[in-house]
C-alpha cells in the first residue's frame, strides 16, 4: 500500500495480538492522512482500535486464530469490517446506554454506536461492520443503529 | 514522540502520557499506579497534553483510579485534553467524574 494513494482499501489479517492494532493503524493511516477522508481519523481510529481490541480480548476464537480486518474508502465514507474465528456474542442484548460512569469496562459497543454512522453485525456475532461518514465525529446517535446483515 | 511518565511529589503523581492510552498501553499503568496508591499518594494528575489517542481500555484505567481514589477520599483530574477526547470522554459522560479540562477554553 502506497502513502501516495487514496484509501480505497486494504484488507488483510492480524495476529490476535493487541502490537497488531497500532501497526495495522500505522499503515491505514500513512495513506488516510493524504486523503479526503482525513478528517474522520479520531473516529476512525477509535474504531479500529475498539473493535479489534475486542476480537483479540473477548473472543473465544481457538488460539492464534488470525483476525479478518478490511477498510475501505467509498464516496459515502468508509466501511470498516472486523471478523473474528470465535462464536460470536448476542449482540441483541447490548445496551442503547453508555455503561455508568464507575463502570471500568463495556465502553467498545457504546462507542461503536457513537462514532459510527451505521454498525451491523452478522447472525453469529462474529463480525461487524461499521460505516463512517467522511466528516469527523457528529454528537447525534439517531441514525446509528444494530442488526443483521 | 514525547513519551510516559509518572512524576512523585509527596502524596500527588502527575502522569504525563505519550501519545497514546490505549490496550497495549494500559497494563503499563495499571501497574505504576497500583504501586502509587498503595504507598500513600491520594491524588492524581493525568496529563494528556500530548495524548492523540484514548480508547476504551484507557477510559477504563481512569475510571478505575477514580473509584479507588475515591475510597480514599482522593481526587483526580484530567488535564490538557485534545477536543476529539473531550468529546469522547463527554459522550461517556465521565467529564465531571475525571475532573477533565480541555487543552484550549472551550470547555472550561
């Protein structure tokens, strides 16, 4: 992938293992900080970051199961998919709320529903998409929402 | 890159973050911080003066020294915060539980 190049995509696969995220960050964004999509980088990174974070801490994948990560650049914004080899989670029973403010984890979803326009899961709970607007983090939450593909 | 650093004057530790408070950073902290705690020091100072990056594993490991802080009658605050992690830190609604203050005046 060259820093000279737009962010029309990139998709490959990390080991589970947390130095995997700040590298694959580095290399999406030596491209997507030369691109119209450089304003949604905060978002964009957090994202990344939490969904990631999550397949490489919470899923039951078998050890050392790579993690399926693809980005890609689209006139409506970017879409992020993140899939992992575990058996997924009931994402129908995540909460609409942030968690309390002493809680010190369950944050990843809430900002997954922030940050991103849309976030869908598949059936199985093992892989989900999210889309971004090419603008930078909007407050408003109404138009996210979870579901099936 | 400005890197991590926790600074000890009696019972007060300043942590000047690098970059980044994320998962690989975090167990890092914990640890410093545990240790911190555990010999006196009631109140913290997080400075995010150069902190780009904050996720939800970062988040955690403020909260979790506010609460134990708190036990102890503490305080804690969070200061030089970029826009995009007050935002962040808002729409958790944690800016009054950290005591976060914004790097320009916008937010106080």
């Amino acid at each position: 992938m060259s820093a000279r190049g737009r962010l029309r995509g990139l998709t490959t696969s990390l080991r589970p293992e947390l130095t995997e995220v700040d590298a694959f960050c580095r290399r999406v964004f030596e491209v997507q900080r030369l691109d119209q999509y450089r304003d949604s980088g905060f978002g964009m990174e957090l994202l990344l970051r939490e969904f990631l974070n999550n397949a490489i801490l919470h899923s039951d994948a078998p050890k050392g199961k790579r993690i399926q990560v693809a980005v890609r650049g689209r006139p409506s914004g970017i879409l992020i998919r993140v899939t992992d080899r575990g058996r997924g989670f009931d994402w129908r029973r995540l909460q609409e709320a942030p968690p309390d403010p002493e809680a010190t984890s369950g944050r990843g979803l809430a900002i997954g529903r922030i940050y991103a326009r849309k976030m869908r899961y598949n059936q199985r709970g093992n892989s989900v998409r999210l889309w971004l607007s090419p603008q930078p983090h909007k407050e408003t939450r109404n138009e996210n929402q979870s579901s099936t593909s | 890159m400005k890197t991590n650093q926790v600074h000890r004057e009696d019972n007060l530790v300043t942590v000047t973050l690098g970059t980044r408070l994320t998962a690989v950073e975090v167990p890092e902290f914990q640890l410093a911080l545990k240790e911190q705690l555990a010999s006196g020091a009631i109140h913290v100072v997080f400075d995010l003066s150069a902190t780009e990056s904050l996720d939800s594993n970062g988040i955690g490991l403020l909260v979790a020294t506010s609460n134990s802080l708190r036990m102890v009658s503490g305080t804690l605050s969070v200061i030089h915060v970029a826009d995009s992690i007050y935002r962040l830190l808002e729409a958790m609604r944690l800016t009054d539980r950290l005591h976060v203050k914004a790097s320009g005046a916008t937010h106080g």
